[in-house]
C-alpha cells in the first residue's frame, strides 16, 4: 500500500516537539501514534508505520524532548510528566485530524514507561495500549547508580549517570551498526535527569497498576538485557485491564521491533490492532 509523510511540531512541556505522520491512501480504519524510547527517536519506526499503514491505519509519532529533531537538552527528557502530556497532545492531534476513529498508543522502552505512566495517572480514551519492552524495571545501571541518581538530578541534571550498551539493542548487528552511526541517535550517558525521571515513574507505575484499564498488549523479549522482562510480569499481574494480553519473545532483546524475527512480533502486534478495531 502506498503511504504519505506528514510532519508538524508542537509546543510541548520543554520547548518545540516535532512530530511526523505515515499516513495509508484512503481512508484509514484506525490511528496509532507511536512513542520511542530513550536516546532515539521517531524515525526509527518507519517500518513498523508501514506495517500499519498497511493494515489500514495511519501511524503518528513524536520525538521526545532533547531526541530527534525536538528542542532540548541532548537526552534530557526533563520531566516524565512533561514527556507524557506531549503524547496526549499528540493524540489529540492526530484525533482532530482523523476525527471518530479509534486511538491506540504503542510505546517503546522509555516510551513504554511514558505511555504505562500516562495511562496510569488519568484515564485515557483509546481503544488499546501497546507496550513493546517497557522500562519499567530498568537493568542498566548498577545499585549505586540507580539510587544517587535522583540526587545528582537536582545538582547536575545533565551529569551522565550510566552509559548503555549498543549491542544490547538487538542480535542483528546491522540493526546496532545503524543505530551507532545514526546522527539523531544520542550515543553518550543518561542524563541523570532522565535516569532519575524514569525511576521515578517507573515506581509510580508499578503502584498504580490497578488505575490501567485500557486493553492491553505487552511484547516483551525475553533476553532483553536493558528493559528488565520482570516488568512484563507485573503488567500481567497487576494491570486492572481486563482486556490483556503478554507475549514474551525467547531469545529476543531489547528492541523486538527490530530483531532478525521482527516480521513476527510486528504481525502480532498487527493482528493484535486489527482485532480490537473490530470490536472498537
């Protein structure tokens, strides 16, 4: 199926946040807007776009603050809280434009926290949240680390805290050699800002679990070496969702959008949409 490109910007929490749009010819069935994670940004899931384009659904996405071609502070997202309210106002933008059809949200990594934060800190309408590889429990980073980070983000918010791994980002070493040479990729520390934000919202997440309601898919890889697939079995024990659906991939790492077995994970999460447009 032939797609079109849109692009726009918004002004977010922090600055200017660009966003970009693949759009299917026709009228499409549904809309998704799509939330990268950490250090990357939205062009990244170009294929995945693709895929729902070709399902009949037209796929937004945004650079977070300090990623991609958004304003900021290189990697320093600011606030989850800031990061959160600029995917709503993306789906409100993406509402206004496609306006009665069903929304879904999918996040990736950091993304995912955004999205798991989002909809656990106010009711969200939309038909379906995807979490691909949450980062809820987060495994980079040691203990010590981890615990003076919020304190190094109120001293030093730029200060990189921990510096994570390429290779950890998929088996496919195309995938890794892309990502280390990607100019839009940020390719140093976290910021402690960011790391402190993260641990922050995860924790708030994980506590209120039961406010998740939306139906809900979560992909996780089993090998993921950054996003810790212990955050996939909270979501399945504790999400209020009564709608929910936990596939974990064997083998796979952090970014499943893009192992060597991608057309799979991207077909079910694909098959996932499709039947939840039906019943939307």
């Amino acid at each position: 199926m032939m797609t079109r490109n849109e692009t726009g910007e918004f002004q977010g929490s922090a600055g200017r946040v660009f966003w970009q749009a693949w759009l299917p010819e026709g009228e499409p069935r549904a809309v998704a807007v799509i939330v990268h994670g950490y250090a990357e940004h939205s062009g990244r899931y170009a294929h995945v776009a693709e895929r729902l384009n070709d399902a009949g659904v037209a796929a937004y996405a945004l650079d977070h603050t300090g990623h991609g071609r958004s304003e900021g502070g290189k990697a320093n997202v600011v606030s989850l809280d800031g990061a959160a309210d600029n995917v709503r106002s993306l789906l409100d933008i993406a509402a206004r434009e496609h306006p009665g059809l069903p929304r879904f949200v999918i996040g990736h990594s950091m993304g995912g926290l955004t999205v798991a934060y989002l909809a656990t800190r106010a009711p969200l309408d939309v038909a379906g949240v995807v979490l691909s590889g949450p980062a809820i429990v987060v495994d980079a980073g040691n203990a010590v680390q981890r615990l003076f980070a919020p304190i190094v983000s109120k001293l030093a918010p730029t200060l990189p805290v921990v510096k994570l791994d390429s290779k950890l980002v998929s088996r496919d070493p195309e995938v890794v050699r892309a990502y280390d040479t990607d100019p839009l990729v940020y390719h140093g520390g976290v910021p402690a800002r960011t790391a402190a934000e993260m641990l922050r919202a995860g924790t708030y997440v994980l506590s209120h679990l039961n406010q998740l309601t939306a139906p809900l898919l979560v992909q996780h890889g089993a090998a993921d070496g950054l996003a810790s697939p212990e955050g996939a079995d909270l979501l399945e024990r504790d999400a209020a969702s009564k709608d929910k659906t936990v596939i974990r991939y064997d083998g796979l790492f952090h970014e499943i959008y893009n192992e060597p077995e991608q057309d799979k994970v991207i077909t079910d999460l694909v098959n996932w949409l499709d039947a939840h447009i039906a019943s939307a």
